[in-house]
C-alpha cells in the first residue's frame, strides 16, 4: 500500500474543502489546522471522560458540579446573567 488510510482520508478531505466547499489553497492550511485542533481536543475529552468514569460516584459528581459551576464563566464573548 501506497498511503495509509489515514493520507487517503486527509487528501479526501482537502479535495471536499477546496473542490466542494471551494476553500481557497491560501486558506486551506488555516483550516487544516483548525480541523486538527478540533480533533486533538475532541480525542483528549474523551481521554478526560474515560478517565473520570474511573473515578467514585461523589468524585464524579464533584466535578460534573465544578464543570456546571465554570460551564458559562470562562467562555469568550458569553456574559454572566
């Protein structure tokens, strides 16, 4: 094999943003980085989420209240009610 599924899928997806979605080859890297980043975080949410299913019943309940608590606090442009 040439290119791992993960190249193929890559390119694919390159093809769908400029051919389709007609993002320019300028722009192409910005959003490319965007897409990863969004992925890296996705993969450690749900490393975090995993890890805290592990966790006792009261220490997950902890920091689902922590996370209720700050859910509005430290979003940009959100303001407090």
């Amino acid at each position: 094999m040439l290119f791992t599924d993960m190249e193929l899928a890559r390119v694919r997806l390159i093809c769908t943003l400029h051919y389709e979605l007609e993002i320019g080859v300028d722009a192409l890297p910005v959003v490319l980085s965007l897409i990863d980043q969004l992925y890296e975080t996705r993969q450690r949410l749900r490393s975090l989420s995993a890890a805290v299913t592990t966790q006792d019943k009261s220490i997950q309940a902890a920091i689902i209240a922590a996370m209720e608590r700050d859910s509005g606090s430290s979003a940009p442009g959100r303001e407090a009610i």
